[in-house]
C-alpha cells in the first residue's frame, strides 16, 4: 500500500514538473553586431531631431549604456575600442587584439562563432584593414600595421567580408599579392561593386575602391603595384574587368552602400549555414564627421546607419531566432545640442555643438533587438557585449 501511495505521489510530482511553464534561456542562431564607430548620444540625437518616422533606435526593446574606457586611458581609441567589442578585454591604445599585460594574443568572438560551426562576415565602409574590423581578426601591436593585418586577414577564414582598401593586399614591401592567397584559400575575390551585388558565391571578398564605400571619398583608381615583377599581378587583371564593367550606381546612390553591402552578405551568410553565422558591421565614418566637428556630414551618416537598422530590424522580425546588438566604441566630437547655437522654429535644421576634434570618455548607447536581447540591459562595460554574446550563443 505504502509503495503505491510513493508511486502515486512520484507520478503526481512528474505530471506537475511536466505542466509547468518552461522557461527557456534564449539561444540565438544568428548574431548581428551593428557598430556605429564615435556614434554617441549627441548623433543618435540628431537623427531623432531631424526624422519624422520613427527611427530604427526608436523601436529598440532593450537599451543599455556601455563604458567604453581602454586599459590605460579614460578615452579610447578604436584599436583598443573594437578590441573590447571584439574580443573582450581592454588593450593600451593603438594596439588591437594583444593583452596589456601578458601579450597573449586574444581571440574575438567572430573567430570564436567559426569554432561554434557558424559562418562569419564582415562589412564596412572604410578599408577591410581599418582597426575595427581588424580587431575581429587580428592581433597587432599598432593599427598602422595594414600590411600585416592584411597578411592575417587572409588567415581568418571570414565567409564573406565587404569593405575597401586592395592596396594593403596588393602593393605590399613584401611583393606579395594577396588577392592570388586569398583565391587559392578558395575565395572569390572582387574589386568592384557590380560584381558583389551579382555574385552568388557563398565565400567571398568584396576588396571595392574607398568610392565605393562612401560618399566623402573620391572614387579611387586601382593601381597595383609592381608586385608581382614584370608580370601583371593577378589583382590587375581583377582590376582590369573591373573597368569593364564599371557601375555608377553606387556612385549615384551612394548613401545605400552599407544597406545594401549589409543585405548582400546576408544571403550568403544565411544559405548553408545549420548553425547559423555572425556578421559584424562597421559604420565607420560617424567618427570621421564627430573629428570635423561637421554637423551635417555626421547626420547624413545617422541617416545611413539608420537605413541599415532598419533594414536589419525588419530581418530580425523575419527570422527569430537572431540577434541585434547596436552600439559605438566611443564617442566622439563631444557631440551635443547645445542651447545657443540651436536654431528655434518647428522646422529648423538641427545642428550639433562640439566640444572636441577628439574621442570622449562619455558612455555610449546600446540597443538590442531579437533573440537575448533583455541580456544587454543595464550600464556594463564595452567587455561585456562580446562575454555576452558568447554566453549567448555558444
Ligand atoms: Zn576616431
């Protein structure tokens, strides 16, 4: 009697653990890491001001702050900035991805998800050797270093990277082309925008002319150098079809770059992909603008960025089981709208006051959308987005 009375009590206990609510910790597939590079307050500000739609920060279901300080200074720069994004821990100023102390190299969560069995991406719109996509996949003492990020680069084993800058692959003291590397590891490598938007390939570089990538640049024209000796090196005749097919629009349009090099990379990354992929990308120009103290320039590059978030808000709401985290490595101009130089009127153009040509050490924004987004809540340190993610997703 008494082992059926155990026996009812066990099957009792076993149906009411079963009816309980489940509580499942978020697991997300995709993780999409948007930086806005020097995007503090004062820019997200201006978009706000001058939009009458509602803005893609506006529609954030988490918001938080992150310290972006370096190792050893109140205001970081971007090597040590997108180190702290990328890999976790604080590094001295001017170096990307090697400890302070122990000068170990450190691994950044985009080579850590390739070890996870995701595919990777990286788009930007400055050079793909600029320091804070290179604190996604390498480790050098100084950020001048290009060659040498471009070298690790091709050691990084990213699916799908967009940016600019070839002369780091191509006219190199070391009379290397990496392009030819970079095609033997079994990438396709492109020059020019048309070829990225008709490609299908699923593994590929995108190496475009800073024109290309953003507006305040003038389109540039491919020399390669005397790499290869007499023999035209493979990037020139790259360079060549490229002049063939020349394709204005992105030169008419060029505001859509990062939009659209944004949705490019998408599709490749998520064909294929049964553990999913993390793409990074860089909106690197907001700091360029905040260094001019240039109101304007900096808004047009709100309105940019804002473009992108949209566009990635609405792939969030289509495909569940992704992340979003949006934020900036620091803050830079010390941007604000100061109470003088603002125009008053219902339409008047906003204008942003400055208080330096440098960063600041003022905490920047976060906002997160999708799967885990309710992690990045709260003021944290700019190390704890990428801890974060990896709990996350690992
Ligand atoms: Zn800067």
């Amino acid at each position: 009697m008494k082992n059926i009375r155990i026996a009812i009590i066990a099957l009792a206990a076993i149906i009411m653990a079963s009816c309980a609510p489940e509580k499942k910790e978020p697991h997300p597939q995709n993780v999409i890491y948007l930086i806005g590079d020097g995007m503090g307050f004062g820019a997200v500000t201006s978009l706000l001001l001058t939009e009458d739609s509602l803005t893609g920060f506006e529609k954030a279901p988490v918001i938080g702050l992150s310290e972006t300080q370096s190792a050893n200074s109140h205001v970081t720069d971007s090597p040590a900035g997108g180190t702290a994004l990328a890999c976790g821990t604080r590094v001295k100023n001017g170096v990307v991805g090697i400890h302070p102390v122990d000068s170990t190299h450190l691994t950044s969560i985009l080579e850590k998800a390739k070890t996870w069995g995701k595919k990777t991406g990286i788009v930007v719109n400055t050079t793909l050797t600029e320091a804070t996509p290179a604190a996604f996949y390498a480790n050098v003492e100084k950020r001048s270093m290009g060659f040498e990020i471009a070298r690790q680069f091709t050691e990084s084993d990213v699916d799908v990277a967009i940016g600019a800058g070839l002369s780091a692959f191509i006219n190199r003291p070391d009379s290397l082309d990496l392009t030819a590397t970079l095609i033997e590891k079994g990438y396709d490598v492109y020059l020019n925008w048309k070829s990225v938007l008709n490609t299908t390939s699923e593994k590929y570089v995108g190496i475009l002319s800073m024109g290309d990538v953003h507006r305040r640049n003038k389109p540039t024209t491919i020399k390669p150098g005397a790499a290869a000796g007499d023999e035209v090196c493979l990037a020139a005749k790259l360079a060549a079809d490229a002049a063939d097919e020349a394709d204005t629009t992105i030169f008419s349009e060029p505001h859509l770059y990062l939009e659209k090099a944004t949705a490019k990379a998408l599709t490749a990354l998520e064909k294929n992909a049964p553990n999913g992929f993390l793409l990074m990308i860089e909106s690197a120009i907001i700091d360029g603008y905040g260094h001019n103290n240039d109101s304007e320039g900096m808004i047009e590059e709100m309105q940019e960025f804002d473009r992108t978030l949209q566009m990635l808000i609405e792939y969030v709401n289509s495909h569940p089981s992704t992340l979003l985290v949006v934020t900036a490595d620091h803050e830079t101009g010390g941007t604000g709208i100061g109470y003088k130089s603002h125009a008053v009127g219902e339409k008047a153009p906003v204008s942003l006051t400055f208080s330096t040509k440098g960063h600041t050490g003022t905490v920047v924004p976060i906002f997160a959308y999708g799967e885990g987004a309710e992690k990045f809540s709260g003021v944290m340190k700019n190390t704890d987005l990428p801890a974060k993610i990896e709990a996350l997703i690992k």
